[in-house]
C-alpha cells in the first residue's frame, strides 16, 4: 500500500514529545507535490537525490516522493564534515539536496562542494514549502517504485554507497522487499503504534519507517536516543512495535531501578533489534523486564540475506541470530571459499540467484563481497558458525578478528563480557601491534557515571574477565576514553582507535 490509501486524517508521524503531527493526507499530497517539483526540475526514473536531515516527520514526504519518483533517496549521515558528507553526495550523483532548517549551514557547504548538484531546498528556509505550494498534487497516472541507496556507515573504511537495482512496477501496488519481509513477520498494520529512536539516515530506521507508513500505522520519531526518554515516549503514545540496537539495551538497564520501573512499557507487542549482536545476559535481563516480545534479524544495508529468530525459539538459542530462508541461504566458508559444516566458524555468505546489490561505482569492493567461486554468493565480512539445526550464531567481523601467538581472538566475545561490569558505560576491543605475540588484546573502556578510571579500575576488569573467560582472551591493556567512536546504530568504529 502507500499513503493514499489511508484515512487522511489518521496520524502517519508524530515526534516522540506530541508537539508535531504529520497526517496521512499530509503525508500523501506533499510526497506528490514534492514529486511533481522533483520531475518539473528535471530528475526521472534512475536519479539520485540527497536529504540532509535530522529525525523530522518532513522526512517522509521526501521518502515517499522518491518511492513514487523512480528515484534513489541517498540520506546523508548528518554528523559528518562538511567534506565526507560531501563526498557521498558527490559519489551518489545527487541532482538536488534538501536540507533540514538545524543544517542549513553544513548543507551551503555540502552544495558549494558537490557543483552536481543543482537543486537545493530548505525545510526551514522557505524554498521547500514554496515548491510545494507551486507544484501538483494531481497523482500521475504512472508512479514507478524507487529505493533508497544508502552509505555504509564506514567502520572499517571510507563509506561504501550500496546500489540495488531499481525496482519494477507502480508504488501503489508493488511493495518493497523490507514490506514483503517484515509485514507479516511483525504483524504492521492500522494498529501499529512504532517508536523509532535511531537517526533516519541509516538503513533500518528508514526503510521500516517507510513500511509503517506504506501499512496504515503511526511513526513515533524520537530526534535522538535517550534511555529514559524512550520508555516515556513507550508510556506516552501507548507503543506496539519498535526498534533498537544493543546499546540502547544496555543504557536502559543501567538506568537506576526506580527509573526502570516509572514507565508502564505494557503496551509493547514485539520490540525488534538488529545491526550489532547483543549479549546474551543482556537480551535476558531485557526479556525479563518487557517480557517475550524481543525479536531480532540479522541482515546489513546491502540486503543481501537475512535471519530471523524470535522470543521463543531465542530461548531454545540464546546467542543465536535466527535462520535463513526468506531471503537467501546460509553459507559459511573457510579462506579458501570451501563450505564448511555446521559448527565450524567461517565467513557468512547468503547464496541468491542474482546479484542482490553493487557498491556504487566500485567494482573492485563489489567483486571482493563475492565468493571466489559463486558470483551471487555475497559477504559483508561477518564471522559466524551454523548449528546442526541452521542456526546462525555470529562470532564478529572478520575485519576486527584479533590473531595472538596465532590463535583467533574474536573482540565481541571480550567486549560483551565487559560491558555488564558496573563500572563499564561502553568498551571496545582491538588488537594492537605485539613484538612477541603479533598483536595483544587491548580494551578501551567508557566509565560509568561515578566510576574512577585508573590503574586499580583497570585491574579490576582484567580481573573480571580473566574469572569469565580464557586466559588468553584477557586483555594486555586497558584504555580509558571520555566517549567510543560508535555510530548512532550501535556500530564501533574500531578503525579511529588503532594506535
């Protein structure tokens, strides 16, 4: 379905504090303005446009409008410099810019580095409302469907623009694959209350966003994350679908008790989470606090597979990501490209029956996610092992894979143990160069709110896990830090720590 299709008075987005509503019939005419202005300056089926935007209802219109358009949406990673947001506007061929009225100075600057781009509008300036008012809201006959084509968010390297090929058909009856997907997995529809408190220029986000919208139910924007601001906002709006990565998770469970226990989170159905693997203790003390409605799918921006597990069969599986099916089979392979049997830890390839996406214009990085022998066989360069029931559990990314004195170290598994410490509000592992050994495991480590950082803390959680795990999985070392580089899905950038 699509917006048109719904009551236009229903509420299609409203921001987590109630002050702003977007209706459905809102949401429906001005997609179609914004459309009919996007064509009048010249874009078709096949172009790019760019948003430059922070977590605003106006966002949808925009989405909608490119779904509708044939175009592809590229949202921009508003956190960067005007340079690297630059860089993917340049790289993604954007033909117009529409920039949020809070970054109307990073996009003057994003517009005069990017000469492409030759339209440039303003949600707070005054030239997107004036192209609204000055185009159509007349539905043409012929709405082809676009898609988004979104940046990997660069943790081991300059971002990677994740090209799919355009869909066929007419929006209003050609739904996307995230649709397809997850409709009937999560139960979207009319009813659906859905609390989105990650920022909208990453995949997820966006695309279930768009699903929502695309279902008849209501989008609760929070503009950024905040523990306890999101189980006010679960209270608040009566939530039945959201969200979230395990680092929400664990900032939830370390809010003081009585903070925990103010908010009535009753309401909530299925509370999804995704793009980082959670710590098993972790998504426990979670099912204990908001009961069984805990649902997780492992998959990236480049869509090539997914798994899915739910509350139950988690249970059954703790530390599992779920099995394949629904899109693309599981495949783990060793170096060599050899499958391997359950059990044994390999790269996690998805085998499909066509190229399920490019990077744009980078051949070389698309023929590296290849399998050395299947062309449709693709990897983003997870770690992982099968059961004997296909069961996927991830172990990390190979690109974070730890070797000392020649044995695997996986940082995942350190990292999870740590950040259950008291005194631990974030931790990242990496390997750091050794003489002897080749690299040593070295811990950085964000303190908690109260926590002394300093040499007795450091001893404190080698000892810690030095009880927990193997010995030689102990970090050498820890680091204190004031704040991790993650993205604000959850993602370490590990590549900013390397010494």
């Amino acid at each position: 379905m699509y917006p048109g299709a719904y009551e236009p008075a229903r509420p299609a987005v409203v921001t987590a504090d109630g002050n702003t509503t977007l209706t459905y019939g809102e949401l429906e005419e001005n997609s179609l303005r914004l459309a009919d202005h996007l064509r009048a300056a010249g874009l078709g089926r096949g172009d790019h446009l760019a948003l430059l935007s922070g977590n605003e209802p106006r966002v949808m219109e925009v989405y909608w409008a490119a779904m509708r358009s044939g175009l592809y949406l590229t949202a921009v990673n508003h956190h960067l410099t005007a340079e690297e947001a630059a860089y993917i506007v340049r790289d993604c061929g954007a033909g117009a810019l529409i920039v949020s009225g809070s970054l109307s100075e990073l996009g003057a600057k994003v517009a005069e580095l990017a000469p492409d781009v030759t339209h440039l509008l303003g949600f707070d300036d005054g030239t997107y409302d004036t192209a609204l008012r000055t185009a159509s809201a007349e539905p043409p006959d012929v709405q082809p469907r676009g898609t988004d084509m979104l940046y990997s968010s660069g943790t081991t390297g300059r971002p990677k623009g994740v090209e799919p090929a355009l869909p066929d058909g007419d929006v209003r009856t050609e739904p996307s694959t995230v649709q397809l997907l997850f409709q009937p997995m999560y139960g979207f529809d009319e009813e659906t209350v859905y609390l989105c408190p990650a920022p909208l220029y990453h995949a997820a986000p966006l695309r279930f966003c768009g699903t929502i919208t695309a279902t008849g139910g209501t989008v609760v924007l929070m503009n950024s994350f905040d523990a306890q601001g999101a189980l006010a906002a679960i209270e608040r709006h009566r939530v039945t679908h959201s969200q979230w990565v395990p680092t929400m998770f664990v900032r939830m469970l370390k809010l003081p008790a009585e903070a925990r226990e103010r908010y009535d989170t009753s309401s909530m159905k299925v509370a999804v989470h995704a793009a980082a693997p959670c710590p098993v203790e972790v998504k426990r003390r979670m099912m204990e606090w908001w009961g069984p409605v805990l649902y997780e799918y492992y998959s990236s921006t480049e869509g090539n597979g997914i798994t899915f597990i739910g509350p139950d069969e988690w249970l059954r599986k703790p530390g599992s990501v779920g099995r394949a099916g629904l899109l693309g089979e599981l495949r783990i392979c060793d170096e060599e490209g050899k499958v391997l049997p359950p059990g044994e830890t390999g790269t996690v390839y998805f085998e499909r029956e066509e190229l399920p996406f490019r990077y744009h214009r980078d051949e070389g990085r698309t023929r590296e996610a290849q399998h050395p022998d299947h062309a449709t066989w693709t990897t983003t360069g997870d770690i992982g092992h099968v059961d004997e029931d296909g069961y996927l559990f991830l172990t990390d990314r190979k690109a974070f894979m730890i070797i000392s004195g020649g044995v695997n170290i996986y940082p995942q598994e350190i990292e999870d143990c740590l950040v259950l410490h008291p005194a631990v509000a974030d931790v990242a592992v990496i390997g750091v160069p050794d003489e002897e050994m080749g690299e040593s495991v070295r811990a950085y480590v964000q303190p908690s709110e109260g926590a002394l950082p300093g040499p007795e803390l450091a001893d404190d959680l080698i000892a810690y896990v030095r009880d927990r795990m193997a010995h030689y999985k102990v970090p050498r070392g820890v680091e204190f830090v004031r704040e991790l580089p993650r993205t604000p899905t959850g993602k370490l950038a590990k590549g900013r720590l390397r010494p």
